[in-house]
C-alpha cells in the first residue's frame, strides 16, 4: 500500500510572526548603558559682580589631552593618583606654602572651621575621550566625597550618608565642591604653569 502525503505546513506567516514580536521587544525594551555625572550646578553669577581673585597656589590645573594623558599642574600624572593629590590638595593638612590658603569660618553644627579656598581648574581637550572624561571627573568627585565621608565621622561619628540634612549642609560648606570646568578646546602640545 501506498503510504499518504501529508500536506507541508506553511510556515510563511511564522516568519512574520517572529519578526513582529523580534520589533515589539526592541522597541519596547531599554538597555540602560548611559553614563553620567550626578551634580548640581551653582547658581548663575550675578553679573554685576566682579569675580574674586584667585592667587596661583589655589589653583590645581588637571589638564587632558586629545590622547588621554593626564597633567597636574603642568606634570604628567596618571588617573590612579589623581583621587590622592586632588584631596591633599583640597584639604592642605600641613598647611603647605604651595597648597590652598585656608578661611576661618564659622559654620553651624561644626563651629570655628579652616575651609580651603583650593579650586580644581579642569580643562579637557576637544578629542579626550568620553570614558577618560568620566574616569577623572569621578576621580575629582570621590576626592570630595572622601573628604566630606573624613569629616562626618570626625565630627559626627558617622559616614556622611547616615548625617542628617542639616549635618550633610554644614559639612558642605566645609568642604565644598570646588571643581571649575572650562569648555574643552585643543590643548594638546600646551604647556600649562605649575606651583
């Protein structure tokens, strides 16, 4: 006996089918890769002011070229060392000569405190690369950061997450974020002045 032909499915609409559900998972899914720096920016300046002196020693230049080299102050420096420097930097534990003047102030909670008049002047390169850009802006953040985690637990016996608002304020104006970003330009080939 002659065995039966049974009829081939068509599998034309099963095609399209599965490119139907393949476009509505891409549209409707997120892939989350974005990068970001998480700050508040100051108010804008009031025009009529003029902007305050700042003298060479309160200034650390942290520059980046077009093929991501680090400079601090006109020396070639590298990522991994730059958390390190911008905190002795901005805290001058053995009030240095060649490091930040300091201001007495007198802030609630805290008292009578010496506050660096440091600034970090950040200038990248028009070519520097994205990732390079967030290495040492994070890098200038945690030296903040740290500085701020030092002092809660000096003064409040905890991190400066677990202080309370008016703890986390008063710290902030110890130690305030003290990071100047110029538009980037071609910098590479420059040399920049040093302290």
């Amino acid at each position: 006996m002659a065995g039966k032909k049974l009829p081939a499915l068509n599998s034309s609409s099963m095609s399209d089918i599965s490119f139907l559900l393949l476009t509505f998972f891409l549209m409707v899914s997120s892939i989350n890769t974005d990068q970001g720096i998480q700050r508040r920016l100051p108010p804008p300046a009031d025009p009529n002011q003029t902007p305050p002196e700042i003298h060479e020693r309160n200034t650390f230049r942290v520059l980046v070229d077009m093929n991501d080299r680090l400079m601090f102050n006109g020396e070639i420096g590298d990522i991994n060392l730059l958390r390190g420097r911008a905190k002795e930097f901005l805290s001058n534990p053995t009030n240095a000569a060649n490091l930040p003047e300091k201001e007495t102030k007198n802030i609630p909670l805290l008292g009578q405190v010496q506050v660096s008049k440091g600034i970090i002047s950040l200038q990248n390169d028009r070519g520097t690369s994205y990732d390079m850009y967030l290495k040492v802006q994070n890098e200038l953040t945690a030296a903040v950061n740290e500085l701020r985690d030092e002092m809660a637990k000096e003064k409040f016996s905890r991190k400066y997450v677990d202080c309370s608002n008016e703890q986390r304020d008063a710290i902030d104006k110890a130690i305030p974020v003290a990071i100047s970003e110029a538009e980037p330009k071609n910098i590479s080939g420059q040399k920049t002045g040093g302290n």
